[in-house]
C-alpha cells in the first residue's frame, strides 16, 4: 500500500497534522508521502493563496471572520460554494499525480484538496479517500466532500457533523493526530533561571498583538517568558528590541515539542492542532488571541471541558497566568482533564484502522 496524504499552506496546523500522519505511517514502515495540494496545481498559486490567507488574519481577523461567516451561510442555504467548484478546477491535475505516483488512499488534512478528490469520485474515479479535521467543530464546506472516513476530534463532536449532513457511519471520533514522535518526553534545552517560564505561541503566522501583550507580562509578573514568533520577522525584530532578561524570542522552530516540555505553563492562539499538541504533552494551557471563527470554536471547546483557561484581553492574561501557577490544584484538575479528553494515540489509532481496512 502507498499512501498519500494532501494538505495546503493555509496556516500551519493543516501542514504539520499531514506531517505527523506521514511520520506515523512511516515508523510503521508504510510508504506515505505528504505532499502541498497547491504545489500539485502550480506554486505560484500556492504562494498567492498562503498570501491572502496572512493577510486575512491581520489586525483582528475581521476579513477572515466574514469568509467564515459567509461559509455558514452557504451550508445553511444549502448551495454549492464557490470554494467547491475553484477546487474542483484543479482535479485533473491531481489525479494525474496520484495515478503517475500509484497512490492506494489519499488522506487530507485540509477541506481543499478533498474537494478536488470529491469532484473526481463524483466523476467515477475509484478513489479511496479519508478526511482528517483539524478543529473542533465542522467547518464551513466539510459537508460538500465524500470521504470514505472521517477522523474528528472527539466523540461528542459527532452531532456537529451529521447535523450538517455527514454520514455518522464515516465518522472516526479518533482525535486529530499528533505523532508518537512528537511526544517522546525529553528536551534538550536548558533554561538558566528558576523562574517559572511561561511559552507564548501564536502559530505558524505570528497572529496577534503580542508586542503589548508581551511587555505587560514582562512588567507585571515575575517570570521567564519564551516567545515563538512563527514566521512573522516584523514581530520577531520588534521583541528583540526589548531589553530584558527575562525574555527569550525565537522565530520559526522545528522543536516546538522540546519548548512545551521546558515550560510550566503554554499561551497560544486556539489553532486546532497546536492546541492539541499542548494538550497531548500535558501542559497548563491559556488560549490567547483566536482568529475569529473557527479558532473560538477550538477555545469553547477547551474552555467547555476545563481543559483550559481562555483570557479575551491583556489584564485576563495576567490574571489566568498568575492563577495557573500559584493554584495547583487548578493545574492538576487541567492536566486530568487533557489526559481524558485527549486521544494522544489518535496517529496510531489512525494508522491501524488503515491497515486493517485497507
């Protein structure tokens, strides 16, 4: 069997889920390959589109929270959309690729480029196609795809599916995939400071006031504060400029697990994936910052099932973080939670629902 597993470079968490897969079924010695859907069209427009989508979420988001709420709209009127007949434009391409590399099952992480393979099994394509859903609710336009399988978050999600019209026969309430890889539990960096130290992550894209948010912490609270900026250089350039001790900035990272591990207590916008990568290493967790629309989805969730605290503004952030590190009961009542709601073997669970369906 040879697998393929398609994603695309809106934001991170849709790219790295398609990584972890692929890494799953590696170390299981299956051939998996993760390939960039847009790259397949041309990338040229795989840059155009990763450069809207930036510029969606500048500021608050409110562009990116009109596409969201014009995608609801759409499934609630029951047409077609638009973002359906773009991606299907681009499905010969892709089958061109799955027939020239000899692909048995496509998996994707993105709605995207199951639209495309929806077009083609609409078409007669005998293609065998398995969803994975980044977040925890159904976003707009999951329902115009027709995978085989389904992998969604969590069981009492379900209703948010069918409700739309998905089969509750496809539904595999795995969890989103992290890699067993990514939660071996060792990190090699060493922090000189007996501070707590306090991680901030606003994602791949670098969304969100942090500059402000960063020196009120500095200002207010007495701890060590490691900064991940994501691939946003005007931000990184601006937090280095701060003199303080007590502040580590980083950029782009390929070792996120190793910083979660090092710290006591983890801030991040609610990304669906890098939420529950906090989660699976068991980390205090503060949902900071959503990108209007589906990432408040992703923060009610964990908010709903105790599984972290959500701040919507500076003085909640100083408030939640000093309240997580003096109060651990609080902590440990969080910690049980993630570890009952969590599948962390979700990526292994996935892997072997493939191999004995397939």
């Amino acid at each position: 069997m040879k697998i393929l597993v398609l994603s695309c470079s809106t934001g991170g968490g849709h790219n790295s889920c398609g990584r972890y897969i692929k890494e799953e079924f590696n170390a299981n010695n299956i051939a998996c390959d993760f390939v960039d859907y847009f790259s397949i069209l041309g990338n040229k427009l795989s840059k155009r589109i990763e450069k809207l989508y930036l510029k969606s979420t500048k500021g608050k988001g409110n562009i990116f929270k009109s596409v969201y709420k014009l995608g609801e709209v759409y499934n609630k009127m029951g047409l077609i959309s638009p973002v359906y007949e773009l991606n299907k434009l681009g499905r010969q391409k892709v089958l061109k690729f799955i027939k020239t590399n000899g692909y048995d099952l496509i998996i994707c992480s993105h709605l995207f480029p199951a639209m495309a393979l929806t077009a083609l099994k609409k078409e007669g394509y005998d293609l065998k196609l398995i969803n994975v859903a980044t977040d925890y609710t159904n976003i707009p336009f999951w329902n115009e795809t027709n995978p085989d399988y389904f992998v969604i978050p969590h069981e009492s999600l379900k209703e948010s599916f069918t409700s739309k019209g998905i089969l509750a026969s496809v539904l595999l309430p795995l969890g989103i995939p992290v890699s067993s890889h990514f939660q071996i539990k060792k990190s090699s960096l060493n922090f000189a400071t007996a501070k707590p130290k306090v991680l901030i992550t606003s994602g791949s894209m670098g969304f969100g006031d942090l500059e402000k948010i960063v020196k009120e912490i500095l200002a207010k609270l007495d701890i060590y504060l490691i900064v991940i900026c994501g691939n946003n250089k005007k931000l990184y350039n601006k937090l280095k400029k701060i003199n303080n001790a007590n502040l580590m900035v980083k950029g782009f990272i390929n070792n996120m697990n190793e910083y979660i591990l090092a710290s006591d207590l983890v801030l991040t916008k609610p990304g669906g994936l890098t939420s529950t990568e906090v989660a699976v290493l068991n980390k205090p967790l503060i949902h900071i910052m959503p990108i209007p629309g589906v990432e408040n989805y992703n923060a009610a969730f964990f908010e709903e099932h105790n599984l972290s605290l959500v701040a919507h503004n500076i003085d909640d952030i100083i408030l939640d973080i000093d309240l997580l590190l003096k109060d651990k009961d609080r902590q440990k009542e969080m910690l049980i939670k993630q570890r009952e709601f969590i599948n962390k073997k979700a990526a292994q669970e996935l892997v072997e629902f493939v191999k004995n369906k397939f």
